[in-house]
C-alpha cells in the first residue's frame, strides 16, 4: 500500500468488443460481439450499482454515476449536513 490516495468511489467500465460495419444499410454502425458494460460503486457507504449494459447506456452512466450517487451518498451526507 503506498498511502496517500484515499479511494471514495470506483467506475468499473469495460468496453466490451465490437466492430463497425463497414458495408450495407447499417454501414457506420458498431455491432458488439459483447456489449460495454459499467458499474460503479462506493467506498464510502458500501454502495454497488447496477451493471449497465449497452453503448449508450454505458456513455450515460459513466457521465453522471459519480455526480449523481454523490447528491444522494449517506456518507457524503453524514459529513455535510452537520451545519443544518
Ligand atoms: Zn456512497
């Protein structure tokens, strides 16, 4: 262990594995062998998301997990509200 980071909060993104058609009506269009999957999870209150499946949803998912599961994080707002 080298210390110093303290890790809060994890995105797991796995890309999967897909390619582009090249020809045809759907040319320019990926097609997955196996979709891109997310996850994301906390440290901090022990939170573990759903696994996201698809390019879109994936895309989405990794944009706003982070910001999203820290507006409703219990340790987050353990630590935060203490002024109220
Ligand atoms: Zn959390």
């Amino acid at each position: 262990m080298t210390g110093r980071q303290q890790v809060n909060d994890a995105l797991f993104i796995d890309c999967g594995d897909g390619y582009e058609i090249k020809h045809g009506d759907n040319a320019g269009e990926i097609k997955y062998r196996r979709p891109p999957r997310a996850r994301f999870e906390c440290v901090r209150c022990g939170y573990a998301s759903p696994i996201v499946t698809g390019p879109t949803a994936v895309k989405n998912f990794v944009a706003a997990a982070r910001p999203e599961h820290r507006s409703i994080c219990p340790a987050t707002h353990a630590q935060g509200v203490r002024a109220a």
